[in-house]
C-alpha cells in the first residue's frame, strides 16, 4: 500500500520489481488488533495452527456460532415446533453442537417469554449417548464414570430442561439386554474385515439413536460431523467405491432416515472446535477410544498429514465433494404441517428448503443405507440379501461364502433386514426398465 | 476373504494353481491374491486387457494407432502386449511407436535406449520428438531457470502437445498411453484433494479426446503396476525373440528386483505432489488390494453435473493448438520462461495472458522480439 514503484499492484509485487526499491511498511506490526473489529487484542491459542493471533475472543466466538447458525437457518433444520435429539458423544464437536443448540433454545425461550401473543413455540432438545461397550469391551471400565460425566453437563444445560438417553448400542436388537450384546458380539464376530467391522458398527449406532429417536418423539437428529471428519469421509468413501453413495453422506441435511439428520457444524474445522472448547471451558470426555485400525486409520493418518501440509486442505475436500450433486432427500422432507406455524410455513416454501416426502426415487443397501447405483446390481439373483446390498458392503460386510449368507442374515437387527424385503419388491417394479433382459419377473404383483 | 488365502499360503507346497489346477503357483496375484503359476498369469493378464479393449470398443480395424512410449515398464510393456493381441486376435491394427525426449540427462536417455530397442524387437515403426526441438528448451534448461517446485507442470503440459504433434505428423487415428490402475487412482485422489472437480469427471474415461484432434485411450485402465512389473521379468520368450532382447530383460527384471515400487522415478519428482498420494495409495493396496479398483470405481460413479464437463474449446492464438483459453498452457509456458517470468502459469490466472487481454495489446513488438525459440506452432500439420 505504500508501495510507490509504478505499475506495482498491492500484493502483486514480483521479485524482480520489488528490488527497484518498493517499500511495503506494515503499519500493524507495532499494535496488533483484532482484524475484525480492530478493537480488541487478538487471542493466541499457542497451538501452532494456522489464525492464531488474528482474531479477539469475541470475534472468534460469534465467527464460529454465526457459521452454525447460518447453517440451521438456511437450511431449515430447527423450526419452532421442532423436538431435536443431539447425539452426544463427549467429544469436542458433539459438545460443540451440544452447547451451540443449547443457546438457540435459550434465545428462543427469551423470546416466547417476551413476545405477547406467544405465536412461535420453543423447540425442544433432548440428549442421546450411545454406550459401546458391548462391542468394545476396553471400553467399559471408564463407561460408568462416563455417563455419570454426561449426566450433570446435560443437567448443567437447563433450563430449559433437556432428557438424557443413555442408548446400548445392542439395543438395537431387542430390549433384552443379555440376548441383544449377545447377538451382537456374534455379529461382530462373523465379519472378517476390520474395515467392516468398524464401519458395520458406525451403522449400528445410527441405527441405534433413529431408534431412541423415533420411539421418543424426536423429529430431528443433531449429528456434531465438523468438516474435518466429513474430509475423512469423502477420502474413505472414494477408496472403499462409493463413489455414488457419497454426495448423500456430505450434506448438511440427509433426510434418508426416518428422522432426519442435520449437521449443523459441518462448515467448521476441528481446530475452531477445539480452540471453542478452550476458550469457552467446554469439558469434554475422550473415552479410550477404541483404536481404528484398517482403512479408516489410514485416511485419518493421511488427512493429518496433508493438513500439516496445508492447513486448508480439509476445507478444499469438502468443498469439492459439495460440488457432487445431492440427492432429492438431501433436504428436509414435507410432512403434515398443522403444528407448523404459519410464518415458517411461508418460509420454507419461498427458499424451497423442502420436498415432497413421497417421492421415492432411490434403492438403498440394508446395512449402510447407502443409495443404490445400477452398476451395484449383481448379476445372478442367488441370495436376496447379497442382491439388496451396495458393492462395498458385499465386499466387507457380508461373508465370503454364499452358504454363509443365510446365517449372517439371521444376526443382522430386524430394521435391517426387513429392508431387504422392501428392495426386493420395490426392484422387480422400478428397475424393471432398465434390466428388462435379466430380470426374471418372479410373481405379478400389484402393478403400479 | 484375506483370512482363507492366509491358511492357503501355510500349505504352499500342496497347492495348485487356482487357475488351472495343474501347475504349481509361482506367485501371488497382486489384484486378486490368487495363488497361480506363470502360464495362466500370462493368460489371465492379456486375457483382462484384450477384454477391456473389446468391451470398451476402443479400436477399429484399420486404424493407425500410436504407442506413447517412454521406455519405461508400462509403455514397453504395452507394446509388447498390444503387438502381440493385435496379432492374436487381428485387430487389424496399424501399430507405431512415438517417442518423447524431454532432455533430462541420466533419466531419460537410458529409457530411449529402450524404446529403441522395442523397435527393433518388435518391428514396430519408431518417431522420436525432443522438447528442444518443439519447444526449444530441454527439462535441464527449464529445471536451472525455475528450480524444483513446478518443473512438473512444464514437462506435463509440454509432455501432452507433443504426443499430439507427433501423432498428428505421423498420421494416427489414436494415441495409446499406458497409464495403469495405480495412475487413474492416484489423479482420482488429487484431483479431489486439489477441488478439480471438471477433470475429476473426465480422468477415469478410458478414451479422451474424442472431439479433438487425436482421441487417446488407456488400455491399462484397469491393469495393476505390480503386475506391470512382474509380467515382463516372467516371460520367457522375450529372450528367445533377439539377442538385443537379453539386455532388455536385464535392463527391467532389475527393476523388478529392486523390489522398490518407484525405481523407474524421474529424477526430479521427488517434490512433485503426487508423491503425497502415491505413498497413501502404496499403503491403502497392502491393507485392501481391490481398493485400486474401487478408487476408479468411486470416479466413474461421482455424481458430476454435465455441465461442469466441458470447458469450450477453441484454438490458441498463438500456434493453433487446441485450447480452452485465448493462449493454449504450453504457449503460456514458455512465454513466461522466455521472458524470464518463470511463475507464469502457474497457480491461479490472475492477470497475464489468458485473464488480461490489454496488458497483451501494450507490447505486442516486445513479446515477439524476447521469443528467443521457435514457436510452438513451427511445425505444420
């Protein structure tokens, strides 16, 4: 800016003009400011990433709140007359996401309490904490001080009040709690592939809280994915095929399950997240989490070196994966609106943030419920669960051995399974089109 | 699956080949893990690419098709390969050899002995084309100007023209490269980790070009580097095809027996990104050998808009080359190191040629008098 070589653009300086004497005296090197609201003294994280000392508390705090409010607003994931479950985990981000809808459903009590005609109801949170200690068993030791943990920071969160749910992951098989680990350890055990070991369990525990979910009154599931862990996803995606299914998992809405999931911290990085629970005294608990090994351990290892590398390479994956083309259910979906207030019925329908529920395009895989591509479908119809799942989840799921696929069938959770019965209808019908030579038409059912 | 080729491998010495049943297995196929001897390695490895060739429509009877051949294990073995199903299974192809000197000292010459070499063994016709020729400059010249860090764009881009120029001055209907698995994988990665996402689409096509001056295609698609390496340092017969061939089989069986992956490197890609992703993907096939496979499955199933495919193609203003910009990459290049600018195209367009059309029209004379090469258009087609 002081530069008075002529022709010099600011920051276009090339080597060789600026040796023809450009002077560049940087004014803020003596009084650092914050270089937002050039007020305040910045803060210093001392953590060796990258903006440290740019920004004030204050600047920092609502630059990372704004980023989640933005992403609740614009795309519709919290409504007045929402009941929202937060799934939990005792880690940063969750905490985050925690905290953050915590001081929306504040605001908006202040709100309903101010206003006179008390028109816009409050939204309600509950808390879910999946327990996995059944499938890890190193786990288990620390699991009773852990929920005891979970407990009094969700009791600490009132008002208004929130409910805590404690979920076993098993109890996706039942209500029995010997019967359910049992079968679930079984599960477990006839997977051969670490990789889809872990990932069947990833599947498990979404399962899992669409349970705790559904049968409590929650029409909306805050899942705390910050950028970081969506750029790891995009990398395992890509490396284990699905390539397709992947542009449905990066979105901040994914509206597949019953009760839609909503990602409002998916534009934020682990270190802002981190850096959050720093300066505002978020405790967190980190269970000895359980070591990922196989593939998933590898991205991550990767991931971090390419970080170290490039402090914004987290951000560009995301973004990348976000120019892949969503699905229709990638938004929230149009349901009964008599208990939706008017003023947000209006909203929703001028920004289209919603769609018609009813229209079903897609074909999903059982375990991961992942969307179907054509080229998924295999060619013999030998096994109908082989048939019903993705390309991936055949690989590293299921046994090897077609005559072990009835059993492992029986171990899957009932959800699961009865998937397969759906795909097996909804096949004969919708793809009849495409695979019309190798389709063989089982039984004329009802014609549609 | 991983757990069953364990118990097989303790009982080597009773096991058959999975393939044939009869002989016994020399090694273990690095894309399947299958235990299977030299015989039905040879067989189920030209039997995949033949497939690939047929399934894919990738040739015509009749076409003149060009062989990029560098020298080294991919292209060389490519020419044998497809030398020797054309014959096979009459493809009726006009097969030639196009060669690429970059003027790398140390690298480059030893893969031209090479290639050389190919020609005389399989009698296939042999062009060779110099960056100082085309360009007039050689990698060393460019690499002592610009140093380490970008020198892989310069030889890419000028790489890319010049398969193009040759084959065009030879005639050919097709030019064939031999990138492999391992290749289309590690661009799949990079162009994720870069935001390309217009090349994302189009990198795992097995033909490109279509529209263009010269359609090229990637019969190794779906091969494996491991295999690549191993195939060469099995047969038998290219011993018995000429004395000349002896050397050769040293030559690559000792790569082979390096037993490093990446002996074949340029000498001056230790700091090319890709190194990044090669390592990550050298990893990711000793833990999931399929997950190669997988990558490129991943690309060819990305959700991509059609519209963010193309960008629209025109001519370079400068030597007639295709180009999406006013000036194509190569002649944005080269201006730069001609005029001592050495970061000229490289990174974002931010001003220069193709993003600010008036800096150009000031010094029209200049530009043509610091051009101390040929242009790129010097040579007529």
């Amino acid at each position: 800016m002081a530069c008075n070589s002529s022709g010099c653009e600011s920051g276009g300086c090339y080597g060789r003009e600026k040796d023809n004497g450009c002077k560049v005296v940087d004014v803020k090197e003596t009084v650092r400011l914050c270089v937002k609201c050039k007020s305040n003294e910045p803060m210093t994280f001392g953590d060796g990433g990258s903006d440290d000392g740019r920004f004030c508390a204050e600047c920092f705090r609502s630059n990372v709140y704004g980023k989640f409010r933005l992403a609740v607003t614009s795309h519709a994931m919290i409504t007045p007359s929402d009941n929202v479950l937060v799934a939990f985990s005792g880690g940063s981000s969750s905490r985050v996401a925690l905290q953050f809808v915590h001081e929306l459903q504040v605001k908006a009590l202040k709100n309903y309490e101010a206003s006179r005609d008390r028109s816009l109801p409050v939204f309600g949170v509950g808390v879910a904490f999946v327990d996995e200690s059944a499938a890890y068993p190193s786990l288990s030791g620390g699991m009773s001080d852990a929920i005891a943990w979970v407990r009094s920071t969700v009791l600490s969160l009132s008002p208004p009040e929130k409910d805590l749910h404690v979920v076993p992951i098993e109890s996706v098989f039942g209500s029995d709690s010997v019967e359910a680990r049992d079968r679930l350890v079984k599960l477990l055990d006839s997977v051969s592939d670490e990789t889809g070991k872990e990932d069947l369990l990833l599947h498990l525990k979404m399962l899992s809280l669409q349970k705790v979910a559904s049968e409590n009154g929650y029409n909306r599931l805050v899942v705390g994915s910050c950028t970081s862990r969506l750029a790891s996803h995009v990398l395992t995606a890509t490396v284990k095929g699905r390539g397709y299914s992947l542009s449905a998992d990066i979105q901040h809405v994914d509206a597949r399950w019953k009760v839609p999931i909503v990602l409002p911290l998916r534009d934020c990085v682990w270190q802002e997240i981190t850096r959050l629970c720093h300066l505002d005294g978020l405790k967190t608990v980190e269970l000895a989490r359980h070591p990922q090994s196989g593939i998933n351990d590898l991205v991550s290892s990767f991931v971090a070196l390419l970080q170290e590398e490039n402090p914004s390479r987290e951000c560009t994956i995301v973004r990348t994966a976000a120019k892949l083309t969503p699905f229709y259910f990638n938004k929230i979906p149009e349901t009964d609106d008599s208990c939706v207030p008017m003023a947000t019925q209006r909203r929703l329908k001028k920004f289209n943030l919603k769609y018609d529920g009813s229209m079903t395009t897609e074909a999903f895989c059982p375990i991961c419920n992942g969307p179907l591509n054509g080229s998924d479908s295999s060619e013999d119809e030998s096994d109908a669960l082989y048939d019903a799942c993705c390309s991936s989840c055949r690989f590293q799921i299921l046994p090897q051995e077609p005559s072990s696929l009835d059993h492992f069938g029986s171990l899957l959770p009932h959800h699961m399974i009865s998937q397969v019965k759906h795909h097996q209808k909804f096949d004969s019908q919708t793809y009849l089109r495409e695979k019309i030579k190798d389709c063989l038409l089982l039984d004329d059912e009802e014609a549609v | 699956m991983e757990a069953s080729e364990g118990k097989s491998k303790k009982q080597g010495a009773s096991r058959l080949c999975c393939l044939c049943n009869q002989r016994r297995p020399v090694l273990k196929r690095p894309k399947t893990l299958q235990q299977i001897c030299k015989e039905c390695f040879y067989e189920v490895f030209e039997e995949e690419i033949h497939q690939v060739i047929v399934k894919n429509h990738l040739f015509k009877s009749g076409e003149r098709v060009a062989i990029g051949a560098s020298g080294g294990k991919d292209s060389t073995v490519l020419a044998y390969v497809l030398s020797e199903l054309n014959r096979r299974h009459s493809y009726g192809l006009d097969l030639f050899l196009l060669s690429i000197d970059e003027g790398i000292t140390g690298y480059r010459d030893d893969s031209l002995e090479t290639v050389k070499r190919n020609e005389l063994q399989y009698g296939l016709p042999l062009q060779i084309l110099s960056y100082k020729d085309l360009y007039g400059w050689t990698m060393d010249d460019i690499v002592k100007m610009i140093g380490l860090k970008n020198n892989c764009t310069f030889c890419g881009v000028f790489r890319r023209q010049a398969l193009d120029r040759g084959a065009a001055l030879l005639k050919v209907d097709k030019l064939v490269t031999g990138h492999n698995a391992d290749d289309i994988a590690e661009t799949v990665l990079l162009n994720i980790l870069r935001g390309d996402i217009a090349r994302l689409s189009r990198c795992t096509s097995i033909t490109t070009g279509e529209d263009g001056p010269i359609p090229r295609c990637k019969p190794f698609k779906y091969t494996y580097e491991k295999e690549i390496v191993i195939y060469p340092s099995l047969l038998n017969h290219f011993l018995v095809l000429s004395l000349t061939s002896i050397v050769f089989f040293f030559h690559t069986y000792a790569y082979f027996k390096k037993l490093d992956y990446f002996s074949t490197e340029c000498i001056y890609s230790p700091n090319a990104y890709r190194g990044f992703a090669r390592e990550f993907i050298k990893d990711l096939e000793r833990l999931r050998p399929r997950a190669i496979l997988d990558i490129i499955k991943s690309g060819e199933d990305f959700r991509i808009a059609t519209t963010t495919k193309m960008p629209e193609q025109g001519t370079c203003e400068r030597c007639g080359y295709i180009s999406s910009q006013k000036w194509c990459k190569a002649c944005v290049l080269l201006d730069g190191l001609n005029r001592g600018l050495p970061k000229m195209g490289i990174g974002r367009a931010r001003g220069g040629v193709n993003g600010d059309h008036q800096k150009e029209t000031k010094k029209p004379a200049s530009a043509a008098r610091s051009l101390e090469s040929k242009q790129c258009g010097s040579l007529d087609f």
